[in-house]
C-alpha cells in the first residue's frame, strides 16, 4: 500500500491519454493506425514532423491495455545513443505519470556520465515514485526486471544497440521501438538485435532515412524490418506546412591564397554567419523574433580546434553576442569557448534554452545531427560534400517549425496555401502584390518568422572546390529529395563573373557530362537554374542520384 502522499500520483487518468492524442495531426494518426494489427514494420517520417510523438502512443497505447488488466508489461525503446532519447523518454514519462501509471525505468548502457544524469533527472523530478537502474550487468537487470514486475510495475527500458543483447533472459517484451532506425544496419547492433527479437511481441523501426545496403539488405531486408507501413515524403510534409523548405544560398567569400588556413576556415564561417543572418531578417515576418542559428558540421576534431581557438572567432563572436556551443564526442563540449565538464544532456538541455531571438553558432562533427532535437537552427553551412544520410539528418535540424509558427499554423492564422503563394514565381500574386520578383522573397506577403531554412555553401572554400563532382551531386540530392525548385537560390550574392572561356560548360542534356571537365560550383548551380528555366528534362538524373548504397565495411 502506497503512502497516503503518493497516492494521488498514482490515481488512474487513462482519460487523459485520449486528451493528449486529439493534439495529433491527421499523418501522425494515419501513421498511428498502419501499424494495426501488425508486428512487424518500419515507419519513415522527416525530421520534425513526430516521429516521437507515434512512438509514444504506440508504448501508452500498450501500457495502458496491460495496466487495465493487471499485467506489468515491458516497453523497450532502442537508440543508437541515449541522449538520443531524451526528448521521447522525457515525453512519454510525463505522460505515463499523468495517467497515473507505476512504473520504474532500466536504462541499458555503458556511459558512467549518462547513469549519474538520468538517475539524478528522474530522483530529482519523481523522487521514490519511480525505480531507475543504469548499467549492463545482466543479473542485476534481470534482478531488477523481476522485482519491477513483482511490485506491479510496468518498466520502461530504454537501450543502446550496443547492449540491446543484454535483454536477451527478460521472458517477454511487448513492444520495441527502434529510433534512428537506419543505425541498426550495423552488423554488431543487427546482432545484438536478433539475440532478443524473438521475444518481442511487436517490433517498430523509426527514421527519416531508409538505408539501403546492396540493394537487398539493410532497411531492405523485411524479414527482419517489416514492411514500409508509413512512408511520407519531405516535400509532402513541407505542403503541408509540417516543415520549412530549404533554400540554397550560394555565398561569396574572401578570397586567400592560403584556401586551407585557419584564417580562410574562419572567414568562411563568420561571413557565411553575416549573410545568412542579413538575408534572414530581409525575409522574417518579424525579424525581432529570431536570430541567426547556424549548424556548422566540422570535419572533425582538429578543424573544430582550429575554429575555437582562433582569436578572430573568439573575439567577433563575443563582441555581437554570438552564442558559440560546439559538440565533439572525442573532444568534448564547450559552451561560449569555456571547456565544460558538464554532460551531453546538460549541454543539450543549454542548447535548447536559446532563445528564438538569440544568435548561435553550433559547431559539431557528427553526433549533433542524428535524432536529437535542436533549437530553431536557421541555417546549416556546407563545408564539405555530405553523403546522402547525414545530408538529411543535417538539413532537418534546420527544417523543423519556429515554434511561434507552429501555433500560429494549428491555430489556423497562417495557412498552408499563403506559404505556397510565398514560395511561387513572380506570376502568382496575393491582393494585388507579387510574393517573388525576380527570385527575391516579397517579406510583406510572408507570414511566417521563419519561412524557410538554408543550405548555405561559399563557393570560394577550397574543400569544397576540391570535390565539386560531390557538391554537384549533393546539390542535385537536395532538389531530387525536397522536389524544391533550383531557383529559390538567395540573390544577395548571385554570380557576377563571366565563365572563363576555357572551361567545358556543364549542360542537363549533355548525357557525357560525367566525363567532361567539371566546371566552378556557381555554373552547376547556373546551367540547373537555366535548363529549367528551358524546360529541359532532369530524368537522366536519376541515374547520378540513386538509393545510397552502404558497402559494409
């Protein structure tokens, strides 16, 4: 018998599950109901557009059915990192707790800085309500799977796929959801997966990015990830208004003799910074209500260094109030240049304090652009040409809704149609006023504070002139992917020299291109906006930007 202080915490409000899932939107209940009466299967969903939120009420769906007949069930949620995790689990506890649920959390990992974090958050917010074990010792998981179920409780686990085996005595699990599915490709997490998936009732896989190995493994195997039970394509969710289109911005930079110095790298960033936030505020529906966030992906950890020690970054930064976060896994964190020895959950929890109106500069490698929910970045800056994959998990940190715009969107003050008009040639007009002239955005017809996203590439970086062949493939992913037109390319530095004479031009109809001279990154840009300006066929493209195609290595 619970204390007479705690019982109310425990009062069941099942009621309010119903409440909380009405909040869904017409895709997330489509996406909701494919996975009737089905076991297996895998869901993809663009980043921003709830990919948590389905998964928890897939888990409170079932918890709540086994709460109601007495059974205590168990509930995985796999992750590829737990920091992945913090925003689902975080979701799902408090909605478990306000439907009066008991149940205890095991979490599955190896990280002694996550045990001490999520063992302090859930002590700290919960207090002896709920249970909690960090660790990979499989008698006292299993030690604390029985006295959980013994006590009534249902258990939330929350796993790497690094020791997803680990689960592999717990008699029966009842759902798994697999988060940033496409990780599980990997030999030693398929394993570990396979050594407990015949104990798993129900088994979801969840991401933004099918990966595809060899054409017939990987995400393609359906014996072991199911069928495609929901599958919404980025440009649907972007008519929908579910996210913001991306919008190359082609930028000049300084030019140097010494491409890949420190001084050329920071250059690069700072004055991609200055335009970006220029042509930002030149479009917002409200510049005050936003600020500059730029996602930097460094190209590891001795560029980062060169970035953070450098006194004209450190100096430009601090004196225009420039937040500066960056995130290395092998080099650690620091926030405003400070080394911090404090956690990747505190570092994100930071992040996610900006302020809309705040400017950042988020510096990462890798870790930061799979699955966890950033800021309101508002832009990304393209250093080096990215493979498909971490292409779109980069480009949807940027893509999600301004929270402002999302509830002025639900809300029905912003429609999806004048977001259409916003973004249509210079042909459509709304009350008698053009919304484009010329391939510049009208910010009086424009309703949103942040309308769009950019991709922002300097056309002067020598990494980037040293493989144009993948810029000019990445360019072409994003268009294929986003199915958004080429032209919605940023003005402000559109080219102005002449192509040098000597230089092959590169043409969509040219089927030898791949064999000519690749000509600068501005004319790739140039002959794409003036093929379909000519109404030229891009479908020989498809067979440059196919499926990726992993090797295993």
């Amino acid at each position: 018998m619970l204390p007479k202080g705690l019982q109310r915490v425990y009062k069941e409000n099942f009621e309010h599950f119903d409440e909380w899932a009405q909040e869904h939107r017409d895709f997330q209940w489509e996406t909701i109901n494919s996975f009737s009466g089905q076991s297996l299967g895998s869901c993809f969903l663009p980043t921003g557009t709830g990919k948590t939120r389905v998964q928890i009420h897939l888990h409170m769906a079932q918890m709540i059915e086994n709460s109601r007949n007495g059974k205590p069930g168990v509930y995985v949620i796999g992750a590829h990192r737990l920091l992945l995790c913090h925003q689902l689990l975080n979701e799902f506890v408090d909605l478990a707790n306000a439907c009066g649920i008991r149940f205890n959390i095991l979490f599955i990992g190896s990280s002694v800085e996550d045990s001490s974090d999520y063992n302090d958050m859930f002590l700290r917010d919960y207090g002896n309500n709920v249970h909690t074990l960090y660790g990979t010792d499989i008698d006292k998981i299993n030690a604390f799977l029985k006295s959980s179920q013994t006590d009534g409780r249902q258990t939330i686990v929350v796993s790497t796929y690094h020791s997803f085996n680990k689960m592999r005595d717990f008699g029966e699990i009842d759902i798994c959801t697999y988060d940033e599915a496409h990780s599980t490709t990997e030999r030693r997490f398929t394993r570990n997966i396979n050594a407990v998936r015949g104990i798993i009732k129900r088994n979801y896989f969840f991401t933004a990015t099918k990966r595809i190995i060899n054409k017939i493994a990987g995400m393609a195997d359906e014996a072991f990830y199911g069928k495609e039970l929901s599958k919404f394509a980025p440009k649907e969710m972007i008519d929908r208004m579910e996210i913001v289109p991306p919008i190359y911005h082609l930028i000049k930079t300084t030019q140097d003799n010494n491409y890949s110095s420190q001084t050329m790298l920071v250059k690069t960033i700072l004055e991609g910074f200055q335009k970006h936030k220029k042509v930002l505020k030149k479009i917002s529906s409200s510049p005050k209500m936003i600020g500059a966030k730029m996602l930097v992906s460094t190209n590891g950890n001795d560029e980062m260094d060169e970035i953070l020690s450098s006194s004209e970054f450190i100096t430009y930064c601090q004196t225009n109030k420039i937040r500066v976060f960056s995130f290395s896994s092998e080099g650690g964190f620091s926030i405003d240049f400070a080394s911090t020895s404090r956690s990747r959950k505190n570092i994100q929890e930071q992040m996610n304090a900006l302020r809309d109106d705040e400017d950042a500069i988020l510096l990462h490698i890798r870790i930061l652009t799979e699955g966890i929910n950033l800021p309101s970045i508002t832009g990304v800056l393209i250093l080096r040409a990215l493979q498909t994959i971490e292409l779109t998990q980069t480009i949807g940190r940027a893509m999600r809704l301004l929270k402002f715009d999302r509830q002025q969107f639900y809300s029905g003050k912003i429609t999806a149609r004048e977001t259409e008009i916003f973004f249509s040639k210079a042909s459509k007009t709304v009350d008698g006023k053009l919304s484009v002239v010329d391939g510049k955005f009208d910010s009086k017809i424009n309703k949103l504070v942040k309308p769009c996203c950019f991709v922002i590439i300097p056309e002067n970086f020598k990494p980037i002139n040293d493989d144009l062949e993948g810029m000019r493939n990445m360019i072409y992913e994003i268009y294929n992917k986003y199915d958004i037109p080429i032209d919605y390319i940023c003005q402000d530095d559109i080219f102005t020299t002449e192509q040098p004479e000597d230089a092959q031009r590169i043409t969509l109809v040219d089927q030898n291109m791949k064999q000519e001279k690749m000509s600068e990154l501005k004319h790739i840009l140039q002959d794409f906006i003036e093929a379909r300006s000519h109404g030229e066929n891009l479908n020989f493209f498809d067979d440059i930007i196919k499926e990726l195609v992993v090797e295993r290595g």
